[in-house]
C-alpha cells in the first residue's frame, strides 16, 4: 500500500483523479493532507476542516470485474468500514445517514465522496475520498450539524493512527465487495441506517416538509420512504433530504 502524504492540496479526490490519469499507480494508493483548501462534498457541495485537525483523504481502488449495477455495495462496504472504525473508538449512537453520512446521534461525524469510472458495464476504478472530523472542537454556524471523534468521546486522536485502523478495515470490507458478498453488505447497511423505521420530516425538491418512514435502501441506491397513504416512494439523492 502507497501513501502519499501532502501538507496542503486543493482537494484529494482531484489530485489522485488526476495522478491515477497520468500514471499507473498501485492498487490502493492513498492521499492524504493535513489542509484541504477546495475539498469538494457531495451534489457539488464544499467539504470544510480545520487544518492539520481532521482527516481528509482518497484511496484509489481499483477494479476488475465489478459491475456498475452493483456500485451501491461499494457505497455500504467504505460505510460499513468507516462505523466498524467509529465504533472500537466507542462513537456513541452511531448510524449511517443514507447515502453516506456516518452519524453520532444527529450529527455528522464523516463524509465520503466516491467518484466512479466506468467502463462498459463494469467499474474501473473507484476514487474514495474520506473526510473525518476527528479533534476539531469548534463549528461555524453553517456546520452545526457537525461533530467530531473528540466531542463525542473526549480524547484526542492520532490521526496516522486512525488512518492506519480506517484503510485496514477498508481493505476487509473492500474485500467483501470484490467477493461479491452482497447480501451481507446490505444487512449489515440497513441494520445501520440512520432513522429507519420511525417516522421522519423530509424535505423535497421544492423545499417542501412532508412526514414519512425510512424503510431501506433499494439495490440502485435510492430512499425508500413510507408515505401518510402507506405507499412506498423511491427517491433519488437529489430529490429528498431529512429536513
Ligand atoms: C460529503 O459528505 O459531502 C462528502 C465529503 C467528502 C470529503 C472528502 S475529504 C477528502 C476527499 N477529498 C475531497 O475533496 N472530498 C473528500
């Protein structure tokens, strides 16, 4: 395993995007930075953090014969790998807020950003970019539905030593995905999910609140909520969010 270790970069994501562009790089090669000055979020959103407080990294992996039908498993296996790490660190009420959000109670704790190429019908390779809030204690206004490991558990945490626990369980889960262990995977995602089963405020396209109740995940990545008249609706990332 190759880890690149810079001290400020624009975003992780887009300088592994572009070495893994120019060079032949080693299956699961990282980068990882102290400061990221334009580190990018999910639905071209912004992901800031304080520097030298925080993890923020991308992991290249790369892939031979998984199927993007099946790129949702690849979401739930670095999901499941992440709440595997938080959760030895004894993170209480730990969830995992659909698509990818990793959650202490109702706060977010860590993002992910997984930028695919395709090829055919198969995934190629698959840019992980991880942010976690690790011992940033303080949040603007515009961030406070976030938390960190330290507000949650009171320790300060070494941060080569969480990324060394965070990519050996990313490999075990990985592994999970690539073994095509799908069933498990998406067990153990649901088993997870934030605010499943009771009943929610969801916000539309329009931004308007209506009530309903998570019930899962479909295998194409999409929201399944119960609505007022019982009926069950799909909804796409960009359709709905958790008011
Ligand atoms: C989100 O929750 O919106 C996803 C955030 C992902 C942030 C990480 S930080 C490291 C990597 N590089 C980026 O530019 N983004 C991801």
């Amino acid at each position: 395993m190759k880890i690149i270790k810079l001290d400020a970069i624009d975003s992780t994501n887009s300088f592994l995007k572009e070495l893994a562009q120019k060079s032949v790089l080693e299956d699961f090669t990282i980068v990882v930075t102290k400061a990221q000055r334009a580190g990018k979020g999910q639905m071209g959103n912004t992901w800031a953090s304080e520097d030298g407080k925080n993890l923020t990294f991308s992991i290249l992996k790369k892939l031979s014969n998984s199927k993007t039908k099946d790129q949702n498993y690849l979401n739930y296996a670095v999901c499941l790998a992440l709440y595997e790490v938080f959760s030895a660190l004894n993170v209480p009420k730990l969830s995992i807020k659909w698509p990818n959000d990793i959650m202490s109670a109702n706060k977010k704790l860590c993002g992910v950003l997984i930028e695919n190429s395709f090829q055919k019908n198969t995934i190629k390779q698959a840019i992980i970019g991880i942010g976690v809030n690790v011992n940033q204690t303080q949040y603007p206004q515009e961030l406070a539905g976030a938390t960190s490991i330290k507000n949650c558990i009171n320790k300060t945490i070494d941060l080569n030593h969480l990324l060394e626990k965070t990519t050996h369980s990313l490999q075990k889960y990985l592994n999970l995905f690539e073994q095509e262990s799908f069933s498990l995977l998406d067990q153990w995602y649901h088993d997870a999910l934030y605010k499943k089963d009771m009943p929610t405020t969801f916000k539309d396209l329009n931004n308007t609140l209506f009530m309903g109740i998570i019930k899962g995940v479909s295998i194409h990545g999409k929201l399944q909520v119960q609505l007022e008249d019982d009926a069950i609706k799909e909804f796409g990332i960009k359709e709905i969010s958790i008011a």
